[in-house]
C-alpha cells in the first residue's frame, strides 16, 4: 500500500468557505430552548403533508420521478409557464449551484450583493469562479447601481436576494426592472425569492413577470421557508427554456425524492392554512419589530422570518446573551446576528434580552 499523499482536489477546493449552518442550544435542565438560527418555519407540517410523506415512503425502494412530471405540472399551471421553464433540486441553494455550474467556471466573476446569502461565495468558489462582492447602501439595501457597476466582460452571473437574507430588506419590482433593463443580455440576472411569501412591501418584485421579457432571468424559489419543508430539500427555479435545461443538466439525477415531491404538492392543497401561517408569522415579525423599536433599536426593514441586528464588534456578547436566555441566533462574526421569528415565547425572549443588552443603531 503507497504511503505517499492523497490525490490533490482542484485549487480552488482549498479556497472555498465553510458554510456554518445554524445550531441549536444544548439542553438546560428547567429551560425551554428554541432554535432561531436556521429561518426554519417553527409550525408542524401542513395537514395532509405527512399522510402523503408516509404514502410516498411506501416506495422508497424505487428511484423518484426523475422528471418531476406532478411537481412541474403544478408549478407550470401556479405560475403560467410550461413545464420546460421548470429546474428543481434539492433545495433553491442546490438550484443555484446547477446555475453557476451551467454558466460560469475559471475567470469568470458573480456579481452579489454583500452581506448576502453565505452560500453565494461559497457556490461561486466551488465552479471556480470569482464572486465579486458589492456593499449594501444604508438600510442594509442591495446598492443596484454600484451593482451595475460591478458588471465587467467577465461577469456571468449577477444575484439579487430580496427580501435579503440575512439582513431583511426588499427590492422592489420597478427598482429591479430598471436594474434588469440595464444588465447585458449575455449576463444571467438571478432573482433569489426564498422569503418571497413574507414580504409585504407595496411593491415586491414580480420575477416571472421580468423574466417573460428577459430570457437572461431567472427566479428561485423553496419550499423550506413559509411550506415548512426545510428537512426534506426541495426548490426549483423558473427561467427560460434553454436556462432550465442547462440547470437540469447539472443536477444529481434522482435528486428530489419521492417524499419531498408528494409533500410539496400535498403543501398546496393545503395552500389556505399556509397562508394563515404565513400571515401568523408575519405578524410576530412586526411585533417583535415594533418592541425593538420602542427599545431603540434601528432594525433594517424585515421583509423575511427573521430580523438582523447590526452589532459590530458587540455581536459576540449578543449572542452569549440570547443563549443563556435559552435562544440560538445566528451569528456573523464582527458583523451582526440574524434571529428568525419562532414561536411566540421565543420571540418573548428576544425582546427581553434585546432590551436587557441595550440597542445599537444601525448606521
């Protein structure tokens, strides 16, 4: 046997950062603890989700539709498309992988806004590409114009995340249609709508509407937030038939299972009690935004399930403070914390550690 060094990985492997999921607390004896570090839906399944979960894993012994002949169905008749504008994987994060597999590779740049989705560099490094990060304007706001500016002959792929995790504001639809009217043709503008159920500004973004005038558009969307379906892995992404295919043709086949396909399309008959708690939780969003202005907090416009805090070198001890409260945040070193909406004696617990900490204006 060779006792000589493995094989090496290509080089940019080495230069691709650890995505860091969010944790939960360890127990403490006489406290309930609650996960607000993920932007997971705190409600059970929807009804009818696992009765269909537990008919579809009857099957597991076969392959899924690997065509997701009823999931696409569906999704063509919601959002009056066809079936081939369809690419779904195991979550819109994967989605976005395929994406930049599909059209970027050495040399070429992604535009983001920054902070942003940490999975974004992340996706980039792994084709390896360059993600080209652009600072967001006051209010924690994508900068579309610096935006514009960033695009360069080697940029393939720019990416908007509204509402934008993890710092919550919107884009609204004619500040992104302006924007996409001014993008190269050539250029892939992908509009990432994961948190698209809980913004209520007057204006959110209509992707599908952009992309049936701009073939360079593409929209992508999960089940994991507002349906609740964040262990089963499933997304897609809306585009052109051409963008759909070449996403397709970058995914794992089998990727989305049986299970996550019957519970996605058992979620919308069960569309009515979704909305409800999406609704529900929209609500908590604002109380827990009302109590922390009254605190004095400045808190970016929260169009998502969590809110951010913008802390600096004070985030460390914010989250110390939420965990002995019996709280898991998010935290993003030397930055601020993103703390998702849970359930209401949570989001209590939030409000009296904020208050107890003491608020930080947002600059």
């Amino acid at each position: 046997m060779s006792t000589s060094t493995p094989p090496l990985p290509r080089d940019n492997i080495a230069a691709i950062p650890a995505y860091v999921p969010g944790k939960p607390l360890a127990p403490r004896p006489g406290l309930t603890s609650y996960k607000l570090s993920s932007n997971e839906n705190p409600n059970p399944p929807l009804p009818g989700v696992l009765e269909a979960v537990a008919a579809a894993a009857a099957s597991m012994n076969r392959y899924p539709d690997m065509g997701n002949t009823a999931l696409y169905a569906t999704l063509a008749e919601r959002h009056g498309v066809r079936p081939e504008n369809l690419a779904a994987a195991t979550g819109s994060v994967a989605v976005l992988y395929h994406l930049l597999q599909a059209y970027c590779g050495p040399g070429d740049e992604v535009v983001v806004a920054w902070r942003s989705f940490e999975a974004y560099p992340i996706a980039v490094a792994v084709t390896g590409a360059t993600t080209v990060q652009v600072p967001l304007a006051a209010g924690a706001r994508h900068d579309l114009d610096a935006m514009l500016a960033a695009i360069t002959p080697r940029t393939r792929v720019v990416v908007l995340c509204t509402p934008n995790n993890p710092t919550g504001p919107a884009l609204s639809h004619p500040e992104v249609a302006a924007f996409v009217d001014r993008v190269p043709a050539g250029v892939v503008v992908a509009i990432d709508q994961a948190y698209a159920e809980f913004d209520r500004t007057p204006e959110p973004v209509d992707g599908l509407a952009l992309l049936a005038a701009h073939p360079n558009v593409v929209v992508t969307r999960t089940f994991a937030k507002a349906y609740g379906l964040a262990g089963l892995r499933i997304g897609y992404l809306v585009g052109h038939p051409d963008v759909a295919a070449a996403v397709r043709a970058c995914a794992l086949p089998f990727g989305v299972s049986t299970i996550a396909q019957a519970a996605a399309l058992a979620s919308f008959a069960a569309e009515d009690e979704l909305l409800a708690r999406v609704d529900a939780l929209v609500a908590e969003r604002e109380r827990v935004t009302a109590g922390l202005a009254e605190q004095g907090w400045s808190i970016p416009d929260a169009q998502g399930n969590f809110v951010w805090f913008e802390l600096g070198e004070r985030t460390g001890a914010f989250v110390a403070a939420c965990e002995e409260a019996g709280i898991a945040v998010r935290p993003f070193a030397g930055e601020g914390v993103r703390v998702s909406i849970g359930e209401t004696e949570a989001n209590d617990r939030l409000l009296t550690v904020a208050g107890t900490f003491g608020a930080t204006p947002v600059h």
